[in-house]
C-alpha cells in the first residue's frame, strides 16, 4: 500500500494529477528521460548544461561523482519535484489517499468526490 497525492487544476474539474509518495527507483535511472516526460524544463536544462560542462571540461572523476549525486538527488527528491512541477502548472492538492495503485487511488478518489457532491 502506498500514498498517494491527488492534485486538480484550479479551473479544471476532471484535470487531476496523482502523484506517488516515497522513494522512486525510475526517476533515478532515467532521470533526464523522467523528467522531459513530465516536462520540467527547469530541471532538465541545468543538469544538461552541468552534465555538459563536467564532460568537456574537467576530469572524469568529477562526471562519476555528479552522476551518482544526480542518482541520489533524483531518487529521493523526484516526488517533490513533481508536486513543485504541478504546483507552476496551476495544480492544487486535493486529497492524499492510502491505496495499492494509481488506479486504485484515483477509483477511491472519485467515490469521494461523488458521494461528496
């Protein structure tokens, strides 16, 4: 079982974002891959001009230290920066639900949202 959060655009009703709380292995693997899929242009552009900079200009060993740096920043940090990512993007948070899936989480979520209204 895991947390979710459930974020919703403010002028959007059926707009909503869920996000998984804790350690993700994914987003610190493929770290600049994950983050163009979600679009976060400010993390993508300095870790390319830094990666960049590290590969022309000094030595290898400070590349190895930057990647695993990246590694661990990405895997315990990447939730955070996808609620930072939603929050610019107009996106409130909602609700924040205990379920096994992002299916399941959004499922419980809309249940509310009905027997609410």
């Amino acid at each position: 079982m895991h947390i979710f959060s459930i974020y919703q655009r403010t002028n959007y009703e059926n707009d909503i974002a869920i996000v998984r709380s804790g350690i993700s292995i994914l987003p610190a693997i493929l770290n600049i891959f994950w983050a163009l899929y979600h679009s976060m242009w400010f993390c993508v552009i300095p870790i390319f001009l830094i990666s960049f900079a590290l590969q022309y200009y000094t030595m290898e060993n400070f590349v190895v230290i930057f990647q695993i740096m990246e590694f661990l920043f990405f895997l315990m940090f990447s939730e955070e920066l996808r609620k930072f990512s939603l929050k610019l993007k107009g996106y409130q948070l909602i609700d924040v639900i205990y379920a096994k899936s992002a299916e399941s989480a959004e499922y419980k979520f809309l249940k509310r949202k009905i027997a609410n209204a």
